[in-house]
C-alpha cells in the first residue's frame, strides 16, 4: 500500500515538474516541484497556497482475485489566491491554471510501482492505475480560491507487500 501511494505521488511530482518546473515551493529551507503529501509533512493552520497537497482519505481491498486489489481514495486539494502584480484579482485564471496542470500530469492514468525503502527505488511487477479524477466544485474561503479534485488509486498487492 504505501509503495503504491509513494509511486503515485512520485509520478505526479516528476509530470509536474516536467510540465510546469516554474510551479515550486519552498520547504524547511529547499526548493521543490509545488505538490507534497500532507501526511508526510508538519502540520500547518493555513493551507499554503499555488501548490498541490495530497490526502489519502479512504482504503478497501478486494481479496477475491489472484492477487488482492487495494484501493485508496486521494484528495488532491489546491489553492490560490492570485498574484500580488494583480492584486489578486486573477485568482480564477490562477486556479485555471492549476486545474489544466492536474489534468496533464494525471495523464497516462497509471505509472509503475516502485518501492522507495531503499535507495535507489526498485521496480516492482505491477502498475499503480487510477480513474479519471472527480473534479469538486470550486470553494471561497477569504481571498483564496481552491477545488478539491477525487481520485481512486488502485494497486495489486505484491509478494512481501504489507
């Protein structure tokens, strides 16, 4: 379960670097591609804005096939609240942005598996895949703008896989 959470964050991390290397952020002091999973990172009050955070919010396995089917529902959640050139008030064209971004990098919908317990990752058998994202409605809080878009992983569990 967790190689295949860690691939998908890695394959969307490396398209979105790929696609946007502009969209960065500073974090404990280093530049990185805009996008973290929040439960490998500190807590935060505010949600940090331009960037793309990853929740994983629900799991079930399917035990009746030749190989367990895992699957876990992803919270990808972003927003924005404009650019200080426009006094924000491009904030709907930023956020735009962001969702055309997501809606690249989540494309082929499948990546390999790899395991990141030792370095460097090792290729395992099979394939993270997912569905096509569900795209929340757009929400205001303050001067940000933000959506919360919904996304099944799936995974076969491997040998020596927890």
């Amino acid at each position: 379960m967790q190689d295949a959470q860690d691939s998908f964050y890695i394959a969307l991390r490396d398209r979105l670097l790929a696609f946007n290397p502009n969209r960065v952020m500073t974090l404990r002091a280093v530049k990185r591609p805009g996008i973290l999973v929040e439960a490998s990172e500190a807590p935060v009050s505010e949600m940090q804005n331009d960037i793309f955070v990853l929740r994983w919010s629900g799991l079930s396995v399917l035990h009746n096939l030749p190989r367990p089917l895992v699957s876990m529902t992803c919270e990808i959640r972003y927003a924005t609240s404009g650019s200080q050139a426009y006094a924000g008030l491009d904030r709907g064209r930023a956020l735009a942005e962001m969702d055309r971004e997501l809606m690249h990098i989540l494309r082929p919908l499948r990546s390999p598996k790899l395991s990141f317990s030792s370095t460097p990752a090792i290729a395992l058998q099979t394939q993270v895949f997912w569905n096509v994202p569900e795209w929340g409605v757009l929400e205001t809080e303050r001067d940000q703008m933000l959506r919360t878009v919904t996304v099944t992983v799936f995974s076969f569990e491997e040998k020596g896989e927890a």
